[in-house]
DNA sequence: ATGAGCAAAATTGTTAACAATCTGTTGCAC
DNA sequence: GTGCAACAGATTGTTAACAATTTTGCTCAT
C-alpha cells in the first residue's frame, strides 16, 4: 500500500519533480536557451532544490537540457537541421515498431487502430486540426505499444520530446492533413493486413513527409 | 585555461564520478541484479556520495541500472530476449548509419574502413578473436562517425551499453569470425559504391547474424 | 567613451548531519 | 515449530549551511 499523500503540506514525490519540469519544457513553457536556475525552478514548482537537481540531470541524459558546469542548465535549442536528424531516427524505430506491429496485431489491436482513422477522418470532415495532431499522436503511440518492445519506446519517446515544438505545427502545412490521413491509412492498412515490410515501408513514407513538412514550415515561418 | 589537477588530493571530476562507474558496469565488474551501495561505491571508487547518487541517476536514464525509492539501485539484468530486441533496434539505427555513410563517404574514411577490414583479415587469419572483437567495434564505430549523426550516436552508444556482455562472446561461436568479416565486408563495398540501400541491407543482414549469433550462444552456454 | 581590473552578487557544487524507509532479527504467543 | 510484532541496523532521501565558480556592475586610468 503506497502511503499516499495524507493530506497535509503539497508533497511532491521526487520522480514527480521530474515529470513537471518535463512537462514544462516539453509544453514550451520556457524559451529555447533560456537559463534553467534551479532556486527559481525550486519556488515555482515548490520542489526542493535537491530534487530539481537531479530532475535536471536526468533531463540532460535525456537531451533536453545542456548543462554547463558551475554555469547551470539551459534549454536546449533544437535547430530545423537537427530535427530532421532525430526524425530519421525515428523513422528507422517507427519502421521497426511497425514490421513487429504487423507480426503480433490481434483483432482487438486492429479494431483501436480502425476506430482512431475514424475519428481522425471525422475530425479532417470538421478541419479541427488540433484534434487530428492529438490522434496522429495516439496512433503512433497505439502502433508502438503494439510492437511490444520496451527499448523501441523509451527510444522513441525520448526523441519526441526534443522534436514536439516542430512537429505539431506540421498540420498547418497546406494539404498535409489530407496527406497525413493517407499515409496513416497506409500504414494501418499494412498491419492490418499482417504485411511486416508493407507496414514499415508505409512508416517509412510517412516520416518522410513529416520531415518534407518540417522543412516547409520553418521555409514558410522561418523557424519561428 | 582548465585548472587541472595540481597535485594533491585525488580530486575527481563529477563527469568522472560517472564514467568510472558506467565502464566498470559495462566492464561487467558487477554481478547482474548486483546490489549497488551508495556508501560502497563512494568508497570502493574514492569519490563523494553526492557524485555517486547523481552518476546512478544518469546511469538509470541509460537503462544500466534499476532503482527502486528507498530501496537502492541495482544492475540491470537484461535477458536474452531483451538482448536481442535491443540488437533489433540497433540494426534499425545502424542500418540508417550505413545509409547515411554511404551517401556521405569521402577518401580518407574510406581508406579508413578498409584498413580496419584488412586488420580484420590478418586477426582472423591468426585466430585472434579478441582483436576480431576489438575491431569489430572500431569498423562500426567509424561508420557511426561517417553517419554524422550525433543523434544516432548517442542511441547506439546508449544501446550498446546495455548488451556488451552478450556481445563479445558471439564471436566463440563456430564459423562465426569467418562470416562476420564477410558480412563487414559487403558493408564496406556497399558505403563504398555509394550504394545507400545497399549498405543498409547488408547492415541489417549482419545483425541479423548477431541476433542469431547470441541465441546461438545461450543454447550452447545458457546464458552464462 | 573604452576597456582593464576588481569587488559584490548570483548561482552552482559539495559536504555533513539528520530524517525516512526498508530489511533482517529477535522474542513471544500459540 | 510457526507466525507475528517490535526492534535494531543498514541504507537511502532530504535539508541547510558552506565552498567554489561564474557573472555582473562599478571604478578608474587612458
């Protein structure tokens, strides 16, 4: 029985520390280089020092961060450049989760995949883009845990978390959520059809054009 | 100007603190699910409990260890099924690697490469696996660099870390040196003809090998 | 004005003591 | 003997003070 939280002061578990200040980066609730001090991390979280300490750690191996000895913790500035770098390797760990999605796929996996194309047909219906960001993420996510591999998705989710700025701003480009729905009906058609080098050719395609569009948006907004 | 050492006490690095102990982790200096004891190891490496703690949680990031609140933190014992799904997405990155240094490949790294193959040709001919090893890891190592890819680096490297152990035993294997410079071999050709696709496939074909390699292994030894 | 030099402030790194938690052991009831 | 509760030891987590380092701002000579 985990001794939870009995109702005094806001005690924060020490992973928790980190998580939040995850969240927050991720979130882009700080600039890209912008100083991470700990004293003032400390207050706004209401966290101790020491746990923001170690939450900056982990998020340094993580990539998230730069530290600097004595000089402290930054954002770390992800350029256009290295976003397409870290897509393609996430293109060659999607492709792989893809190949073993196909392999294991049962019938209750296939019918979740079926049900978020649905709904992201539904939600291009009513242009709500948002939506269709969110469902992009939640089929990825659903094909991952489908491939059944621990290491695939720590993998991938670690370079997520230092592309997300880019990404979900790929739906604005004109056409791509007409696009998008394809290549993901593509790929879920591959899997549903248990054909391991039609589905990670499928992804294969996919991520190219997520990293085309990378490049047209930052072509288009000059980075911003 | 770095202001070094200057001659007193064993002063260590933090930075240090932390790869002294992932080598002697990955130099398998631990029993697997061997307890690691803060006090101990503060001790037994000469280096203070704070920098330990911050190098175990680097060290968990990575995936070298397990940590339990309260409770401590252990080396990871990785399966040989995990070993292999994590060779599975290694091939993935390293298959992207030789793609990429296929395209990228000027003179001298390719001089480079076939250096190392002709090494390997002559360790072989002297039935020298431990320098096989060595140089196996050298030529993969050079065609990550090639890759220049700072993202896939850190990846394999991280990857790599985890499943050494089972590494560099594949090579007892009977038939498996002679293969495995084949194997290099068509990887070199493919990076050397420029052939993207081909270099990747022969990337894959060769961890593919690997994978089997280390089942092989744990048949006839297993797991020890 | 400009830049070197220096002191103060801000920030991070380290240390040691203490608190919280887990683990194993002992003694006791049955 | 078995199981259980209290206890002691070991180990990790937290805190606060202090040290090391960088950064900032100021003075002053040119």
């Amino acid at each position: 029985m985990t001794p939870a939280n009995n109702g005094s002061a806001p005690v924060v578990s020490p992973a928790d520390g980190y998580r939040r200040l995850r969240e927050a980066i991720i979130g882009g609730r700080f600039q890209p280089n912008e100083r991470l001090v700990e004293a003032d991390l400390s207050e706004a979280f209401g966290i101790p020092r020491a746990v923001v300490r170690t939450a900056l750690v982990r998020l340094e191996q993580e990539g998230l961060i730069e530290h600097e000895r004595y000089r402290g913790a930054r954002v770390r500035l992800v350029t256009e450049q290295e976003a397409i770098e870290i897509l393609e390797a996430r293109a060659a760990l999607e492709a792989l989760a893809a190949r073993r999605a196909a392999a294991r796929a049962g019938e209750a996996e296939q019918r979740k995949l079926a049900a978020i194309l649905d709904r992201m047909r539904s939600a291009l219906a009513e242009t709500d883009l948002f939506l269709m960001s969110e469902l992009n993420s939640q089929l990825h996510a659903e094909i991952i845990e489908m491939a059944g591999s621990a290491t695939v998705s720590r993998l991938v989710s670690m370079l997520n978390s230092q592309i997300v700025r880019f990404q979900y701003r790929t739906i604005l480009v004109p056409g791509r959520p007409e696009s998008s729905l394809r290549e993901h009906e593509a790929i879920v058609a591959g899997i549903a059809a248990h054909d391991q080098a039609g589905a990670a050719a499928a992804m294969t395609v996919h991520l190219s054009r997520v990293m085309e569009a990378v490049s047209t948006l930052s072509r288009l907004f000059g980075g911003r």
